[in-house]
C-alpha cells in the first residue's frame, strides 16, 4: 500500500478513570463493545487491520464493498466492528465471526452481517494527520462522514458534559459499555493510553464454585464463579481473574481446604467431561485466539466461599469483561447470592446511539 500510514498500526489506547472528568478540553463519545479495526484504504486495496495486528478482512468480507463506497480512495480510519442482533450490540456473534472455515464465514457474513463504526481518521490522500490534534483529525472525518451510508457509521460526539452523562446512562441499554473522553488537543499516538475511558462497574457477591491454576503453574488464575437463579441452580457467570503474584500464591492455599471430596456431586460436575466443552459455552472452552490451548482442566469447589468481584456488565447470563476480586465475604451465605443483585439498564435501539445529536 503506498499510503502515508502503512500497517500494521497498533490503535491509540485509553486509560480507565472513575467517573467523566469535570475538567479539561474533551470531547466525549460512546465505547463500543466489538472489534477495534485500523482501516487502510489505497484504490480497491483494503486492509481490516486488528488491535493486535492480527487482519481481520477474511472475516468480515461483506465490509469492504460498503468501506470502498463510503471512504475517500486513499485513507486510513480508526474505529469498531460491532454486529447487532435484535438492535441491540451482540458481542458474542461478533466472536463467533472469528472461524477458519471460510465457508462458515460467508454463512456468518449474512447470517450477522458486521458493521463499522468510525471514530478518528490517521491519513487522508497523501496527508499524515498523527500530528494534527484531535479537535483538527475530527473536522475531517466529519467531512469524510458525510458520505458514510450503512453499514458505515460515523460516531457521535459531544463536547457537552451533560450529554455526556446522559450518554454514559442511557446507551448501555444499547449493550455499550461506556465513554470515551478524547483531549482534544492530542496527536494520535499508536499504543499510547493518552486517551480517557469511562466504564460501567459494579460488584456482586458470588459463589466460588472452583478454580483453575495459572498458566505458569504457579498459584492460582483464575477463579469459576456463579450465582443462583430463581430455580436455585449454581449458573455459571464466568471468571474472576487478574491477581497479583503474591495472591495467586497465598489463594492455593485459601482453597485447599475447600476442595470437594465428592466431584460427582458438584452442581457443575458435567463440565468434567471433554466433550461437554464442544459447543464454546462451558467454561474453559478454547477461546480462538488462544491458537488452540487447552484450557479445560479445573478444580471443583465445595460452593461454600463467597467472594465480592467488581464487574462491567452482564451479557447473556455472563459477566462481560475482566471481573476483578475485592474480597472475601465470610458474612454471606453462599446460598443467598442470587441474580437479584445483577442491574439491568433500560432497553434502547443501536439506532438511537448512532443518530444522537453531536
């Protein structure tokens, strides 16, 4: 590609805060939950590039004709491949785009067709804007947004705080997870935390229902957590994970003693068996990415630890995310933690957060 901005390129990034600065010159947007794509377009030439570097144009092949129709000829734009289902963000059939098969990719490309939503421009023809700040890079992708037609998007943006906040309240009912604050003044800086996220957290109280050791084999990785649902089923809500080396050491310990002496009797014992992780919901399931580990083997619990996470969403029964451990809960009833502590946000179409005013 002769392009002013050639791949691979690896995305600026953003650092979590707690809550939307009251200071500074920002511009606010919303944070999809998808697919983080750098698109490198030079004639017919087009290159879907990953956060990793990885290409993902095999994957999403129904995006091309749509990027080629709606961006200038030579161009690189910054921005998110997302998949809806049901007007509603859909990360786990976006993930389910990632497959070898070419031929289960072009059933998916219709089946759950992508779109893209852009959100800063690195390149325009022969023109390097990296240096121009972001106040300057958005004015031109606003120009170039003007010819975006579906499934091409140009993201909102407001420099109005309480927009801002209404924003961050309201699209999680879209399935978004956030903000996104952008100095206005900032160059584009390719894997630099220059920029600002504002995501949604809360904490839960859970069951410990096993756990599996880290991958160098030393101390624990990761624990399987759940919680009840009105029938009082354990349901499996995913991992918490995360831990500084110190705790990794000192949890094996903690665990011991509560390890079960009847697996057969744990409420997920059908996990045990191999072939229960085919269809890629159980835990453990090979993740695409991993490049085929295994990750299966895990430690049944006797269900009786409680711990509180901290967590950004629930997605499909699970949480979404990272899901962090707080601490130990002593004073909860392992019983008692239900999916009534779960917050639900108010329903709203994805069309409403792509047409809301800037």
């Amino acid at each position: 590609m002769d392009l002013p901005v050639t791949p691979p390129v690896k995305p600026m990034l953003a650092k979590a805060i707690g809550s939307i600065p009251e200071a500074g010159d920002l511009a606010f947007e919303p944070k999809w939950d998808g697919f983080r794509c750098i698109v490198f377009r030079d004639g017919d030439d087009i290159h879907l590039g990953s956060r990793n570097e990885r290409s993902l144009s095999r994957y999403f092949p129904e995006l091309l004709d749509p990027l080629r129709d709606s961006l200038p000829d030579r161009c690189v734009v910054d921005g998110e491949i997302i998949v809806t289902i049901g007007d509603h963000l859909g990360f786990d059939a976006l993930q389910q785009r990632i497959h070898p098969a070419e031929s289960r990719v072009t059933r998916l490309a219709v089946e759950t067709p992508a779109e893209f939503v852009a959100f800063d421009v690195l390149a325009v023809h022969d023109t390097d804007l990296t240096d121009e700040p972001f106040r300057d890079r958005r004015a031109i992708l606003e120009t170039i947004g003007a010819a975006f037609v579906p499934p091409i998007h140009l993201v909102p943006s407001t420099l109005d705080r309480g927009v801002a906040h209404e924003w961050y309240v309201k699209f999680e009912g879209a399935g978004l997870d956030g903000l996104i604050a952008k100095p206005r003044d900032g160059t584009y800086q390719p894997n630099k935390r220059v920029q600002f996220k504002v995501k949604h957290t809360r904490t839960a109280d859970v069951v410990v229902a096993g756990y599996r050791m880290h991958k160098d084999g030393e101390g624990i990785g990761s624990l399987l957590v759940g919680l009840h649902d009105d029938e009082d089923r354990l349901q499996h809500m995913g991992v918490a994970s995360s831990f500084k080396a110190s705790l990794r050491a000192e949890l094996v310990d903690t665990l011991a003693p509560h390890i079960t002496d009847h697996p057969a009797d744990h409420p997920w014992a059908s996990w045990m068996n191999p072939d229960a992780h085919q269809d890629g919901l159980m835990p453990g399931a090979p993740n695409r990415w991993s490049g085929g580990r295994e990750t299966t083997q895990w430690t049944p619990l006797t269900c009786e630890l409680v711990a509180e996470v901290k967590y950004e969403a629930v997605l499909n029964g699970r949480f979404r995310g990272t899901t962090r451990f707080v601490r130990w809960r002593p004073d909860r009833d392992a019983a008692s933690c239900s999916y009534d502590q779960i917050e639900v946000a108010t329903p709203i179409g994805i069309a409403e957060v792509l047409n809301a005013a800037s």
